[in-house]
C-alpha cells in the first residue's frame, strides 16, 4: 500500500514536531501541518470508504461524509473552542464554516457533474447532468429543514445553545433515518478498493488502524494549522480572514472532492454526487451545531456571536444553501445548473463589498424561490420520503 505508507509519511513530522517541542515559522508551519490535515483527510477518507462493506448502504455514505471532512471540523471547532478565551478567534470560526460550506456547493457539485459528463463522453454516451437515486429524497428533506432553521440566525447574530439543540437534533435524525436504508454493495475506487478486498479480519484492524491513526494526527496539526495561517495571512499581508475561509477548507476537504470526481469519471454519479449531498448535510447540521458547545468548552458564554462581517457571510452562505436545495428538488443536477452554481460562486471573490454580497445572497434566495414554485409538486415527495419511517 505505497499510497497509505506515503500519506502516514506526509503526517507524522506534525506529531514529531510537537513532541521535539520545535517551533516552526508561520509559513514552514502552513505547510508541514497543512501537509499533516490533507494526509490525515485521504486516510480518513480510504478507511471509510472501506468500512462501507461491513455498514449499510445509506447509513455508511452519511458517516462517510461525517468522517471526511473531520479534519475540516477540527481546525473549525479548534477556533470555536479559543474564542471562548480569545474572542476575536470567533472571526475565524464563522469564516471556516462559511468557507468550507460555500466550497463543497459552489465547487463541489458543480466539479463532479462536469467529470461526469466528461467521462460519458469518454465512454461513448450522452449525458446533461446527474441523476440521483430515490433515496437522496431523505438527504434533501434534512438539508430542506436545517435551511429552513438557520435562517433565524443572522437575525439573533450569534449562533446560540438552542441552535445546537435543534441541529444536533436534525443530525442525530438524520442518521437514525440513514440506518434505515437499504443495504448496497459499496462502489469503491484506489486504495479504498483494496483495502476492502481484504480479508474481513484484516480488512477491519487496517481500517482501524487508519482511522485512529489519522485522528491522531489531524488533532496534533489541527492547533499549528489554524495558528500558522493567521500568523501567515499577517506576515504575507494576506486577509487571515480569507486565508482561514477558503485555504483550510480546501486543503482538508480536497481528499473527498478527489474520491468524489473518481466516482464521477467512472459513472457512478449517485454515489460520487450523493456523497457531497450527504457531506453538505453533516456541515450544515453537525458542524454549525457544534460550534457554540465547543465556544462554551472552551469559557464563552451566550454562544457564538456574529459581527457584521459574519453575519454577512452567514446569510450568503445560508441563501446559497437554500437554493442547492431548490436546484436539487427533481434529483437531478444538470449541467446549465452546474455552472450556474459555479459561476456565482467564483463571481463573489472580486466582489467584497457588503452590498454587492448581500446582492448575490437576493440572488441565489430569488433564484431558489423561483425554482421552489416551479418544482413545488417535488416538495411532498420529500417531505414523505423524511418522515414516513420515522413515524
């Protein structure tokens, strides 16, 4: 397993820093530990996806999804938890989360039906976009309630205790109704595929082993990550802001959008697609839901609270997922809506102004209504496919 020995080769100077107790300049540190998040990332990733042979289909997509983008919840959660004693470490909690949200929508899906319709073409057949299975209709039923719930939070400007008791909540539910699926022989690719094909014995001690060991090692770069980009972002005269809201997220989610694209050239488009679904769910559940318990961990109170900045960024982020809701409604992703997704999300970058993002934000809200009404008889077909088993 070259792979493997190289990802554990591109991790372990983090933890042996740490130990050797030497400290590295900030931009040094961006990438050794940065190296340290994104080899922990494709190990998570490869263990994962090889656990899905011993845990049901649904179900193990959605852990799936939980378990690729760790890395990227504990750099977040590592600036929720100091800002309970450092407030302005709050800055960069909301902008991780907004980052890591917008990227997976806005480049994610988009990246994966373009591989999908290019390696169609490759294959000799005609394709305009991704199909999604039947099933998806429970994933888009809780992304639908979560969208609905956080639009409450650019209006009390923080993200409060109660917030986490609801999208915990929504999340807990939300795999509970995963276990519920059927199951279906995963679809693996690389590493993963090999791994699987092992023996059961074998096949489960090397996904342990994997999964402990890139815990252990994004928890011992998550820390000097996340310092060294603010350090960095000043040395290099760079916006840490920005710096922590799209370098982090892409360097610890990359593994998965890499998986996810190797699906899609392969034509396993609900997978590929499905996964990213899934993942959208985890983060706008599980990871804005956790925020506030690790503020208070680490001696915040009253919660999370937002500045203009944030909230600001909150509300882009929120109207965007409300429309990949809508666009998703039919389980289907074309290619016009594609890189309708894309090219709003690229546009926001020259753009920093408050009044020119909160234009995009009315955009993508009167894009997503507009496409609610038009797909409006699709919105009981996933209400039912949400709740019928869990009453």
């Amino acid at each position: 397993m070259v792979k493997i020995a190289l990802a554990v080769a591109l991790a372990l100077p983090a933890p042996l820093l740490l130990i050797l107790g030497v400290h590295l300049s900030p931009l040094p540190a961006i990438f050794v530990f940065g190296s340290a998040v994104v080899a922990s990332a494709f190990l998570l990733v490869w263990g994962a996806e090889a656990a899905q042979h011993d845990i049901a289909g649904t179900l193990a997509t959605a852990i799936l999804a939980v378990i690729a983008v760790l890395p990227e919840y504990a750099v977040d959660l590592y600036f929720a938890w100091s800002a309970g004693h450092v407030p302005e470490h709050a800055h960069y909690a909301a902008a991780n989360m907004t980052g890591s949200n917008r990227l997976l929508l806005g480049l994610g899906w988009p990246f994966v039906v373009l591989l999908f319709v290019l390696g169609a073409r490759r294959r000799g057949q005609r394709a305009s976009g991704i199909e999604l299975s039947e099933g998806r209709r429970m994933d888009l039923g809780f992304l639908g309630l979560a969208s609905l719930y956080t639009l409450i939070v650019p209006f009390t400007r923080r993200i409060a205790w109660y917030d986490s008791v609801v999208l915990l909540a929504l999340f807990a539910l939300y795999l509970w109704r995963a276990a519920q699926g059927r199951r279906t022989e995963p679809e693996l690719v690389g590493v993963a595929r090999r791994v699987g094909e092992l023996p059961r014995r074998m096949r489960r001690a090397a996904v342990i082993a994997m999964m402990l060991g890139a815990t252990a090692f994004v928890l011992s770069a998550a820390e000097p990550f996340a310092q060294a980009l603010v350090q960095g972002g000043r040395q290099l005269g760079i916006d840490e802001f920005l710096l922590v809201q799209w370098l982090a997220p892409l360097s610890s989610e990359s593994p998965e959008l890499l998986v996810a694209a190797v699906l899609a050239l392969r034509g396993h488009q609900d997978s590929a697609l499905g996964t990213l679904l899934s993942a959208k769910v985890n983060q706008w559940t599980l990871l804005v839901g956790s925020l506030p318990i690790a503020h208070a961990i680490g001696g915040g109170s009253g919660g999370l609270v937002l500045d203009a900045r944030q909230t600001e960024e909150f509300i882009l982020t929120a109207a965007q997922t409300v429309l990949g809701f809508a666009v998703l409604a039919d389980l289907r992703l074309s290619v016009r809506e594609a890189l309708a997704l894309l090219l709003l999300f690229l546009l926001q970058f020259p753009f920093p102004q408050t009044e020119v993002r909160l234009g995009f934000a009315a955009a993508y809200a009167a894009l997503a209504v507009g496409l609610l009404v038009w797909r409006r008889r699709e919105l009981p077909r996933i209400a039912r496919a949400t709740v019928t088993r869990i009453s």
